[in-house]
C-alpha cells in the first residue's frame, strides 16, 4: 500500500533522529536575536573562516540552519537535492549560480530548486537563515532519501561544517552524525 504523503503527523520520523531530539518538537518558538548573539560568542566566530551556525530545527524531512558570516567569508560551491530557501536576516551577500549572481540585503529571501548549485559570499557581515527540505517518499523517514540525495545533502551539511559550523553535532538526512569542530 502506498504511503499518503500528504498526511504530516507531529512526532513524524523523530524517532529516527537519535541526537537532539528536542529540535523536532512538534511547536519550536526561537528568539533570533538571543541566537545571533550566542553564535557571536561561540568559538566557531573567532575562527579563521569567519561562520558560526547552529541548527535551529531538525525533522526528517526539513532543517533549519542559522548561519552568522563574517564580511568576505565564502561557502564554497555546493548543491543539496532538497529544496533551500535563504532568509537574509542582516547584511548584505551574494549568491553565485552557475548563470548569474545574485545580490541579496536584510529583508530578502531566496528560494532554490533541488539540486541547484551556489555559492555564497557576504559583502558585509551577514546572518541567514538557511532551510532544506526534502520530499518524503515512504512513511519511513530512514528510507525517504535515494543514495544519491543523501550524498548531495551530507556534502553540502559536511561543507558547511568544515567551514565553522556550529561544534554541536549536525544530523545528516540519513541520520548519520557529523561533529563540529571546536
């Protein structure tokens, strides 16, 4: 019998994500501000890459990523089969596609399709909220992935934590940690 995709349950896959599982409660409430403070005082923002990150939402099928970047501080290109969004919270940066750059400020979103490839580089010092989401194809988010998306996704998450992410740990799409580096 085919799974109803369409039917979302709270506490859907959490039992899947073994580490941090108060990020997937069924309500989150963030304060953004008390966030970017925090990662301004992490020991990631002192690092030579200039990024901080913490994960700030974590389901089996979606994550939310705050990213604080330095002026000049660049992610490297990168690709995720999930769909990403990038919320500009402060600063300024700009987002190289394979075709064009574009320019983005405070106030801005930017939506991009599965498997797009970008590369980020702030103008001035920069906060963005990063969002991946990915299509759930069985009821059993283990499985929800093909190999070739949980390689893409694992890469671009392992990207941005040998870049300066957070040193708390990062669950991967397929469940499999990654830990930050202090």
């Amino acid at each position: 019998m085919a799974a109803d995709l369409s039917i979302c349950h709270p506490g859907d896959g959490i039992e899947a994500l073994n580490r941090l599982p108060g990020l997937a409660e069924p309500l989150l409430q963030i304060d953004m501000e008390r966030e970017l403070l925090q990662l301004r005082q992490e020991d990631s923002w002192q690092r030579e890459t200039g990024r901080s990150s913490k994960t700030l939402a974590k389901y089996p099928d979606l994550r939310i990523v705050l990213i604080l970047m330095k002026r000049g501080t660049r992610m490297r290109q990168h690709r995720a089969e999930g769909r990403v969004s990038i919320q500009l919270l402060e600063g300024q940066i700009c987002i190289h596609l394979a075709d064009r750059k574009v320019n983005m400020s405070a106030g801005h979103l930017l939506v991009l399709d599965c498997g797009v490839l970008h590369d980020v580089e702030t103008l001035e010092e920069s906060a963005l909220l990063l969002t991946i989401s990915w299509r759930r194809e069985k009821s059993d988010a283990s499985e929800s992935l093909s190999p070739t998306q949980r390689h893409l996704d694992e890469e671009a998450l392992s990207r941005m934590d040998d870049e300066g992410g957070a040193p708390d740990a990062v669950v991967s799409p397929s469940g499999a940690e990654k830990k930050g580096r202090s």
